[in-house]
C-alpha cells in the first residue's frame, strides 16, 4: 500500500478500531454479568431521550444551513430510493418472494446513521465528519422510519403504521432535529442552553456504540447469523454499488465530501429495525441478524470502502 493510500484509509482504520474496542466493552460486560439484561435497554432509553437530542439539536441549531449542500441529500437518499425502486421490479416480475422482497428492503431502509455513523465520522473526520453525519442524519433517520414502517405493514398487513409513525415522530430525537432547524433559520442562540446540551451531547457517541455490543451479546446466536447473513451481504454490496452511480454524476465534488458519502454507504443497519420486528412479530431472527451481521462486518466493511474510494478517486 502505497502512501498516499496508507494516510487517506488509516483515520478510517483508526476509528473503526476504536469503535470495535467499545463495542467488545459492551459485550464483555454482559458476557461477564457486570452489567444487568436491562442495562442495554436503559442506556438505549437516555441515548434516545436525552443524550442524541442534545448532540443534534446543538449541532444543528448552530449551522448555517445555507451552507448544506444538495448533494448531501441526494447523495444520501437517491441510493436508497434507486434499490427501492429495483426490488420493486424485482417482486412485479416475481424474481424475489414477498417475504425476501420485504427483507431486502428492510436491510437498506434504515442506516444507524446516528447511533454508529455520528461517532465513527466523528473520529475518522473530526468536528467536519461529526457535523456532516448529524446534517445526513437528520433526514437518513425519518426517511429509514418511514420505510420499515411501511414494509413491516406491508409483511403484517396491521393498517397501523401511521398511529406509530406518529408517535415515533413525537419522539425526542425528531423534535429535536426540527427544533434544531427552526433555531439555525431564525439564528435563536442561547449561550446556556447550548452548553447544557453539548454536555449531554458528548455522553451519547461512546456509549451508543458501547450498549451496541451489548445488544449483539443478547442476541447472537448461529441461526441468527445463518438467518441474515444473505440479507447483510445484499446491504454490504449494493448500497455502496448505488452510491457510486449516484456520486458518478457528481463530478466536482470535493474529495472529503465523496469520501464521506461513500463510507456512508457502509454504515450497518439500526438497531431500531430489530425493535420494530419485535413489535411486529416478523422474522425477528432474520432482522436481529442483519443488525448484528452488518455491525460485525463492517469493521471490514468501511475500511474496503476507504481503499476503493482512493483506487476510484
């Protein structure tokens, strides 16, 4: 590997080690019963309602919009929305069954682009990564919502998904990414209240990656892994594939921001598509093992993203 190579992939290599090590933290202490069953359910309960609504309110709230680029939405939503679009062809012509066409779908709908994605831009990237993440996050986040809301109906048939899509959008971390925007269009700034949040801000990064761990210890098993393996690689291989064709029509972007849409792509799934199969009693096991498989791998994952985004750039 030459040098070149070598500087542009090792803050990807870096980070990812560093979030490995948090994430093997959170798993010893279940392996080891230093911490309760419910542990992981409580610290998921005060990421979801304080510490992440602080982190983007204050981030998003002290941003000027005006400097978001398009190209951070398309680059972010179109990839989605192009394989979306292809296994609906792919069920009209009866290629894939309903029930791999929902599961397929599932595996691209809904990134962890905040409780894996923010920490990871973070150290790779520093305060650009971190704001870059929080911005794509705050739609990646409703958009992932919306569709696994959609096809969990869709697989269940419940006719309910607006009741809960409501309720999901009263939540903390939403109101706070619509607040945050109001507060930056009208430039409302409040010097406390900023420096209470980026407080409870700074907790939330650490310890969502840590309580991941522990989400992989209660719920790792073979005939999980078995169960989601084909779904994970289908996310692993074609995500990043539609990425590059939406970036290939972005010719002058800059190398950070490529680079950064890019390795978005290799972001694992969220740990919230586990929660609404579980809600929904639908292949719970295939959906845990897309979550653990995709945070398992993308170790390997984001570090052959950085190489190809250096060799095709």
């Amino acid at each position: 590997m030459n040098d070149s190579l070598w500087h542009t992939t090792l803050p990807v290599l870096r980070s990812i080690t560093i979030l490995y090590m948090l994430i093997m933290l959170g798993f010893f202490s279940r392996r080891k019963s230093l911490l309760p069953p419910e542990a992981a359910k409580n610290f998921n309960s005060f990421i979801y309602y304080f510490a992440l609504p602080a982190l983007f309110f204050v981030n998003i709230s002290t941003k000027n919009m005006a400097t978001i680029k398009p190209v951070l939405v398309i680059g972010s939503i179109a990839p989605i929305a192009l394989l979306v679009l292809l296994l609906f062809f792919c069920k009209l012509f009866k290629i894939v069954s309903k029930n791999n066409y929902i599961l397929l779908n599932l595996s691209i709908a809904f990134s962890s682009s905040a409780f894996f994605g923010v920490p990871f831009f973070e150290e790779a990237m520093g305060d650009k990564g971190l704001g870059l993440a929080i911005i794509t996050s705050s739609f990646l986040a409703p958009t992932g919502i919306v569709l696994s809301l959609f096809f969990f109906e869709f697989a269940t048939h419940q006719d309910r998904s607006w009741r809960v899509a409501g309720k999901i959008f009263q939540s903390p971390l939403i109101i706070s990414i619509g607040l945050g925007f109001f507060c930056s269009f009208f430039n409302i700034r409040i010097p406390l209240v900023l420096e209470a949040g980026n407080f409870m801000g700074k907790t939330a990064l650490g310890l969502a990656v840590f309580s991941l761990g522990m989400f992989i210890h209660d719920h790792l098993s073979w005939e999980i892994v078995r169960k989601g393996v084909k779904f994970s690689l289908f996310r692993i291989f074609t995500l990043p594939a539609a990425t590059f064709i939406i970036l290939f029509f972005f010719s002058s972007l800059t190398s950070d921001l490529r680079m950064f849409l890019f390795l978005q792509s290799g972001i694992p799934s969220a740990i919230s598509l586990a929660i609404f199969s579980q809600r929904y009693q639908y292949k719970i096991q295939e959906v845990s093992g897309i979550v653990i498989m995709t945070s398992l791998l993308s170790f390997m994952t984001l570090n052959v993203l950085a190489i190809i985004n250096k060799i095709l750039w």
